[in-house]
C-alpha cells in the first residue's frame, strides 16, 4: 500500500498510538454492546460515529458543529426514545467514560447523572 504524502512540517504515522487505537476498540464495543439501547433511543448512525459525535450530541443535542451534521435534534426525539437515550448515557458513564455535565439532557436527568457519576461531588 502506497504511503500517503505528509505535508510539509507534518509526521504521519501508519498505525494509531497504542492508547488511541485501545480508545477505538473500547467505543466500539460500547456501541456493540449497547446496540438495542442505540435502537430504542432513535438515534441517527452519526450518534456513534465517534466519540466526538458523542460527546457534542451530549453537549449540544445536535451534530451542528460537525460538517457530516445530519439536521437531528434530541427535541425530536419522543418520551420513550428521551427515556431510553437518558439511560443510555448514565450506561455511558457507568462503563468508565470519564463524566461531565451532559448539558443537552433535562435538569432532572442531569442532577440524577451527577448524583451517581461526578466523582468529584
């Protein structure tokens, strides 16, 4: 296989770091392991995409900062699916992700996350 051209000043390498290639192979088992949750919640392929996506989806309720954005928000998202995506992120961080304030979810579902994540209480 053809090496790609780094540019100028720039070092490519071909393979990822140890440490990002291990943080690929654990969100893609997050997303394996959580499939009918990702289901039940409606949301769009994007959502798990990376965890950038992720990550602005909790942030922001939207792919709008992203140039792949798909035009969802979580307000279209029904009761059920809100219910449904709120417990998918408290097994988000009850698997070891890191926590922060998910700023897109209703105050109730924030303070409840806080409660049993934020170590730093």
């Amino acid at each position: 296989m053809p090496r790609r051209k780094a540019a100028p000043g720039n070092f490519m390498t071909q393979r990822q770091a140890p440490r990002a290639a291990e943080a690929a192979r654990a969100w893609t088992r997050f997303v394996e392991r959580n499939a009918a949750a990702l289901e039940a919640a409606g949301l769009p392929a994007l959502a798990t995409k990376s965890i950038r996506h992720w990550d602005d989806l909790l942030t922001h309720g939207s792919f709008d900062y992203h140039p792949d954005g798909a035009g969802f928000h979580l307000s279209q998202l029904t009761e059920s699916q809100y219910a449904a995506y709120v417990d998918l992120v408290d097994s988000y961080f009850a698997a070891g992700y890191e926590y922060y304030t998910p700023m897109a979810l209703r105050i109730e579902d924030r303070q409840r996350l806080a409660a049993r994540h934020d170590t730093r209480r």
